[in-house]
C-alpha cells in the first residue's frame, strides 16, 4: 500500500509540474520526506496526508486508492429537488458527488477545478442551458461521459444530444434503475 499512495503522490506533484523541494517546501515537510513517501519507504501521517489530499484537490479516498470503482459524478439541473434526487440515487449506488450546478457556466467552472467520469446534464436552464453547455463540454473535454437527463422528450432534441456527444439521455420523471442502468453501462 505503501508503494501505491507514493506513486499517487508522484504522480500528483509531476501534474503541478512541480520538484520534491517546491512540494516539500508547500507542505512545511523536508525534502527526504517527500522522497521517502514517493518510493514507499514511509507513510505520511495522517494529518499530512490530510494536507496532501487538500493541497491537490483530491479526496483522502483518492489519495489512499479507495475510489477505484466509485464513479465521479457531476450534476447539472436548475430545479434543486432534481439534483438532491439524483444525489441520492447515484451516491445510494456507490458513485460520487463531485459538483453540481444550476447552469452550463457553473458547470464549466467545476470541470476547470475537478475530474468528472459522468455529467448529467438538464437541457433548460436559466444561463447557459444544457446543449450549449453540452457543445462547450465535448470541445473542452472530448472523452467526457455526459447523459442529457430532460423533461424535453423530442425525438430531434434527442438525437441532436446525441450528435453533440451526449453519451445517453433519459426523459423526466426518470425512474432510479434507468439512471443506475446507464451509469453501469457508461
């Protein structure tokens, strides 16, 4: 386990293009420390790797190798009790939370700050509204998993998600198995 949180700690660093000395120097730590932890000679503590997880932006579950299967989920709807229902059902069946928004911009605010395996995606919006966002998301981020989750039921609509790079859509009201259905097959 030792050897596996080092090499997600190096891996970390080298992403902020940073040396062992500016991640030492960062985290009030000696270089050797930071050595020792990317070769797996020693373990942080647990409040550093508190520090560690907080400074990169990354859950403890992350940083330990726990979230390997969890899934990170981004939700996009301006009515509330959408997203708290989509909450539910996608953390009750072992995914994870990572943002949520009312609005396109909100969303690419998020994916400038956070890793998103899946996106659900509303169409109406106040703001920037879910195709638009949904076209700013596939230029962006080209391998991003995005399911359109409207009440617009219109075959055109459908099939024009889909042409922007929409990986599924489901029409409200949803049922929770068809949401947990797509996430399994996305």
């Amino acid at each position: 386990m030792n050897i596996e949180i080092g090499k997600k700690i190096y891996k970390l660093r080298k992403s902020k293009d940073m040396t062992q000395e500016k991640l030492a120097s960062e985290l009030g730590v000696s270089v050797a420390a930071v050595s020792k932890w990317e070769t797996g000679n020693s373990l942080p503590d647990i409040l550093m790797l508190c520090s560690i997880a907080d400074f990169f932006n990354v859950s403890t579950d992350e940083l330990l190798g726990r979230d390997k299967n969890k899934k990170k989920v981004i939700i996009v709807d301006d009515v509330e009790f959408i997203r708290n229902s989509l909450k539910a059902i996608l953390a009750g069946n072992g995914c994870e939370i990572v943002g949520e928004a009312a609005e396109g911009n909100e969303l690419l605010d998020i994916l400038k700050r956070k890793k998103a395996d899946l996106i659900f995606l509303d169409i109406n919006m106040p703001g920037m509204n879910g195709m638009t966002a949904l076209q700013n998301v596939m230029k962006a981020y080209p391998n991003a998993k995005v399911i359109m989750c409207s009440a617009v039921a219109d075959k055109e609509v459908i099939d024009s998600a889909i042409e922007l790079g929409a990986a599924a859509y489901i029409t409200k009201p949803f049922l929770p198995d068809k949401i947990i259905e797509k996430v399994n097959i996305i």
